[in-house]
C-alpha cells in the first residue's frame, strides 16, 4: 500500500518520510545528491539503500544500518535481494521494492519479520524512492524499525 504518514506507527518511519517528503520539494522524487547525513542523524541506524538494477530487475544492498544489521540473519551488504530465498521473487519484500520502483512513490512494507529474533519482533518500514534523473527510480532509501511482539506492539529499546 502506498505510504500515507497516517499508517506509520514509529517516529523512525515518519520521520524518514517527512524527510523525503521535504527534500522531494518540486520533484516527483529526490535524488540521493539531495539527502544530507547531517539532517538524517537521528534515523541514520535505521535507513538502508538499495541500488535499482535493470535487465533484469534486482536490488542490490549498498548501505545498511548498523540497527538494522542486528535484526538481519546474515550480512547483507552487496547481496542482490533475488539471491536471498526470503527476499527473492515474489516475496513481499520483492514485490514492496519492485511497487516503489514503478509507482515512483513511497510505499509501506508490511513484510514479515525473518530472521534470528523472529520470536519477539515485527518490523516496519517505509520504501522511498529515489532518482538521479528525477523520473526513473535508481536507489530506494529504506527505513525500518522493530516493534515486540510480546509488549503488545512497544518499540524495542534501542528503536
């Protein structure tokens, strides 16, 4: 479903969609050239990019949160999401990517948790789009963050 702010629950996932949201100004989508580190420090740990391949479509990771890492099974960066079983066609987390990449919008991941602390979260995360030439989507900014399960859906600490 397309990310509407209203459907976020953390302060992590509507903060990294107020900030493309801003940093879009004019445009469709920004470019990565437009994100500033210094503006994103906050949600730093819980952002990751993926680079957009064609012919064939894929997603290769290029930058993962050090947060983000600590819930991941094994390390992910420079992988291709079609060679990760969980991750590859038509997964959720496949067609999330591929919808942010056609619709050229945001898009709201609800894909299932795998990984090793699968039996105490769930995550959220929000698929924003990027474009060097401002029209075709060549990276997605990810933001995720974790809620436990058990404590009736409480940020984890650390989130």
């Amino acid at each position: 479903m397309n990310a509407g702010r209203g459907i976020l629950k953390s302060p992590i996932t509507k903060a990294a969609l107020d900030y493309w949201t801003e940093v879009c100004r004019d445009r469709p989508m920004p470019a990565r050239r437009d994100l500033a580190l210094e503006d994103m420090v906050g949600i730093l740990p819980n952002l990751l990019l993926l680079d957009v391949e064609r012919d064939p479509l894929d997603f290769c990771y290029r930058l993962i949160g050090t947060r983000i890492e600590e819930f991941m099974a094994s390390p992910y960066t420079g992988r291709r999401l079609s060679e990760i079983p969980h991750q590859a066609p038509p997964s959720t987390i496949w067609r999330n990517c591929e919808r942010a990449v056609n619709e050229c919008a945001p898009v709201y991941d609800d894909a299932p948790y795998v990984g090793p602390k699968k039996d105490i979260v769930t995550p959220e995360a929000v698929l924003l789009p990027l474009a060097e030439d401002g029209a075709t989507v060549n990276m997605l900014m990810v933001a995720v963050d974790y809620f436990g399960r058990a404590a009736g859906d409480a940020r984890l600490p650390g989130s």
